[in-house]
C-alpha cells in the first residue's frame, strides 16, 4: 500500500486563510498566480494552522491523561526539550530548548506529557515570557507539585532577521513556585540542567 499523508484542516479557515495570503503575496509586489507561487498561499495557510494548533489542545487534560499516584518527593527533570513557536509580534519563528522540573506531592505524570504541555503553549503566537509561565501554571494546576522550575533558551528571528539583526543572541527566561523559592533548590535545578549529564 503506497504512503499516504494524512493532514485535517477546517475548510471555511483555510479558504479564508487562502484569499489573504494571495492578497498578501500581490501587495508585496508578487504574481501570486505565477508557477512558483500558485500553490503558496494554501501551503501558507495551512502551515500557519500547524502552527498553531495549540490553541485547540488543553495542556491539563493532558497532565491529568496520564496522572499517577506515587509516593514520590525527588526532583524529577526533562531537560532539552525542543520548542518552536511563532513570536507574536512579527509573526516570525523563536526556536530553542525548554527545561522542565517539578516536585512531585502524591502524584506523576507521564514524561511525555511534559514535553507536550511545552508544545500546547508554544504552537500559539507568543511572546517567551508568557510561555515560560504558562508551562510553569499548567503544571502547578494539574499536579499540585511541592514547586515547580521552567526555564527556556530560545533565538528569536524577529532579532536575527530584522531590527537589530543580532545572529548569535539567545533570550532566556525563568519562572520557579514553590520549592524552587528555595535558593538551595533552584540551585540544584540550574546545575544539573546546564551538566551533559547524559
């Protein structure tokens, strides 16, 4: 049987998506009826559901999917998880590494689902300060930790592609609760995300 790619999107967004992307397409000077463009707009239009697709996802349903009771009070760490999402005020792309940390207080979740509860909050237009924040929430809510530690690295091409066109900068971000308030604690967090541990 011969590979076929299965893709969903609603019809009423795309086409909507379509005609504005070929205004787009003419208004920067373009043909978008030339060969090379023809099939750009839709491409474009449905790319930029893609990518923001986790506005239609529940970031705690998905903790609470796969939410275990243990009795567990260790640090438990994902650390280099990879992040893409769509800065919202150019609508161009800042891409890097999340690390996640979180004091269990009777209950787990899947290692899986910490990393899609960084995908759920950055498939949406973003700014890193909020998405730092509300990875840092949903986990708090969902799982009640004794605290919990988010830090993120990311490039953001609004600052590598236009304006002060800096290639090599990279924004990082913060946010700790509970324990994490903790010098001792936090210090721990920070120590073992910036060692090659593996």
């Amino acid at each position: 049987m011969a590979y076929q790619k299965a893709e969903h999107y609603e019809d009423n967004i795309t086409s909507g998506l379509i005609e504005n992307y070929r205004k787009t397409i003419g208004l920067l000077g373009e043909d978008p009826e030339r060969e090379g463009l023809a099939k750009t707009p839709e491409r474009v239009a449905k790319a930029m559901q893609f990518l923001t697709h986790g506005y239609k996802l529940d970031a705690n349903a998905i903790l609470n999917s796969a939410k275990f009771k243990e009795d567990i009070s260790e640090m438990i760490i994902v650390k280099d998880i990879e992040l893409y999402s769509m800065c919202e005020h150019h609508m161009l792309p800042f891409y890097g590494k999340a690390h996640v940390a979180y004091i269990p207080n009777g209950y787990i979740t899947g290692l899986s689902k910490i990393a899609r509860v960084v995908d759920v909050f950055s498939r949406r237009l973003q700014v890193q300060e909020r998405l730092t924040h509300q990875i840092l929430n949903s986990i708090k809510e969902s799982l009640n930790p004794l605290g919990v530690a988010v830090v993120i690295e990311a490039s953001h091409l609004c600052m590598m592609m236009r304006g002060v066109q800096k290639q090599n900068s990279v924004t990082t971000t913060s946010a700790f609760d509970g324990e994490f308030m903790k010098n001792t604690t936090r210090s721990e967090f920070l120590k073992l995300i910036s060692h090659n541990l593996h």
